[in-house]
C-alpha cells in the first residue's frame, strides 16, 4: 500500500482528495492545525498529524511515496504580499526541504491557474501562457508563483509536478469557500452580475486530477485543471435552473467595479481590511478562461458537467442545513 503525505484536508478540494484517496488504495498521513476540524468519515488507512505547516515532519515522511501540498492561504482581504507568501512560498519550501530529505519520490504542489496567463474564447489561456494582469498583481497568485518556480527549479531529487486548477465547485464545502458563489445567486429575487467570466470545474475531477498525476504526471509539467468557460450571467442561469427559480437579471457596469475597487484601495491604505480593491474588480470584469486540452491528454481526466458540479454543491448544503437545523 503506497503512502501518501497530504495537507491542506480541511477545504474543499483537500476533502475531496482525501476521499479518491483512501477509495483508491492509498494509506493517507494528513496534517491539519487541529484533529477537530476534519469534518470527514475515519478510516482505518488515515492518519491525522496536529501540526503547523512549518513543523518538523521527516519522522511522518519515511516511506512515503507522494507528497500533495494542497494547503494555502487564500482570503483575498489580506493587506500585503508577506501575508500570502509565508504560506504560500515559505511553508511550500519548508515541506518541499523535508521532502527531499525523506526521498519522496513526487512533490505534487497544488497552485492556481491565475498563475498562467488567460485567455478568451478561441484563444484560450495554456500552461504556457505568461500570467497576466490583474494576477500580476494579486498577492496570491504572486506568491503560488514564486513557489512554483522554487519548485521547478529544485526537482532534481524529488520530482515535481504543478496542478493548476480553475475555479471549483463541488460537496464538502464546509467553510464554504468558492461555493460562495452559490449564494450570491440562491434564494435571490433580484441577482447583480459582473459582466466578465471564468472558468468553471467540479471539485471531483480536480481531485481525481491529482491522483493521475501521482502515476502520470511528468517531472517539471504544469497540468491546468479545468472545465467550462462562462460568463458569470450564464453560470448564474444554470444555477437558476437547476434551483428552480427565476430572478431578476442586472449587470454591473464596469465602472462601478472600478469605483469600488478604488474605494477598497483606499480603505486599505489605512490597513482596513477589505476584499475590495483594483486588481479583485479588475478580475470580475474579465474573461479568465483556459484550457484544458493538456490535462486531457496527459492525465486522461474525463470531466463532468458544471451543472453536476452545482448540483452536487447545492446538495450538500441543504444537507448541511438540515443538519444543523436538527441539532
């Protein structure tokens, strides 16, 4: 049974992942901050580790095949560059470091596709594309970018493959993160829309994405994770559909996006913490689509629909309202 150290379970897609895991053989060593905040099933073949990212962890290591570093920080409110980095670039080294002293034979390090540049329909963004602007200047897509090209300069020993998904929907998100999106649109009379897009794809076949990457994934590749290309008001009307209601449909005009995103410029010079500002707008207004033709052929991912995806998603949190409505 092959061994597999994985962080990062607590979210959405490290949840997914820990599940493909265990139902596909693998004996799983996951860290988390606290025991108590897996909110999944035991299993005999899972092994909680309490302990920072930045812990001593060689002794968990021995024997252990792969490496996935899914763990990030994420919050888009946070006010300056080494907030994100110390996780994203410092705790990715520091795991990587134990890593190559262990002989894990693959370091798979989960980033982002806003690390690629993208792209419009009929030109869309590739893993060869350079990152564009807003990311250029997004903390967090700097800093997964800083970590990847550590990464890939350092995979002599231990091979690295970089996973790059899009923006994912999916069950088990507890926080909820990206599911968010959901209720912007649920339950709603009147929905505001961005006029821009992004590319949309389910949890589970981002998750089952890393695990062919585990056997498949060649040392140094970039593997974008990716499904449909969406406006946001189209994405929005299969939500709609699928929940079965009809509200009312108003797009934001980008200059109001630009007017809030200067308001949370300012409101962040005085340390106010905000997810507005320029480059959060800016990435609303704009069409961040990419393919996902490499993955196809390299790793063999068979996508599902993103009207699966929302289902799945919207499912599990009516589940999680009758849970709590019960207690």
């Amino acid at each position: 049974m092959k061994k597999v150290f994985v962080t990062g379970i607590t979210g959405l897609l490290g949840a997914n992942v820990v599940i493909k895991l265990l139902q596909d053989g693998y004996f799983v060593i996951a860290l988390v901050r606290k025991k108590n905040g897996y909110l999944g099933e035991k299993n005999k073949n899972l092994k909680l580790i309490e302990a920072s990212l930045f812990s001593d962890v060689s002794e968990y290591l021995k024997d252990v095949h792969y490496v996935i570093h899914i763990a990030a920080e994420t919050q888009q409110n946070l006010l300056s560059y080494e907030n994100y980095k110390k996780i994203n670039y410092d705790a990715a080294v520091h795991l990587f470091s134990h890593s190559e002293e262990a002989r894990v034979k693959k370091f798979l390090f989960v980033s982002s596709a806003n690390t690629l540049g993208f792209g419009r329909l009929g030109d869309l963004g590739n893993e060869n594309t350079p990152q564009k602007y807003p990311f250029t200047h997004s903390f967090y897509a700097k800093s997964k970018l800083e970590a990847e090209n550590f990464l890939l300069k350092n995979n002599q020993k231990t091979k690295v493959v970089i996973l790059n998904p899009t923006f994912m929907i999916g069950a088990y998100d507890h926080k909820p993160s990206s599911g968010k999106i959901i209720f912007w649109v649920w339950n709603k009379k009147i929905v505001f829309y961005p006029e821009g897009g992004k590319n949309f794809v389910h949890v589970e076949d981002v998750a089952a994405g890393i695990l062919k990457a585990l056997e498949k994934g060649q040392n140094g590749e970039k593997y974008i994770l990716a499904n449909e290309n969406l406006k946001y008001k189209s994405f929005f009307k299969k939500v709609n559909k699928l929940t079965q209601q009809n509200p009312i449909m108003i797009p934001i005009p980008d200059i109001i996006l630009r007017i809030l995103g200067l308001a949370g410029d300012f409101l962040r010079v005085f340390e106010m913490r905000t997810s507005l500002s320029s480059v959060n707008m800016k990435a609303l207004q704009i069409d961040n689509f990419y393919s996902n033709k490499k993955s196809i052929e390299k790793l063999a991912i068979e996508y599902q629909s993103i009207e699966k995806a929302i289902e799945d998603a919207v499912l599990f949190f009516e589940n999680q309202k009758k849970n709590r409505a019960n207690f």
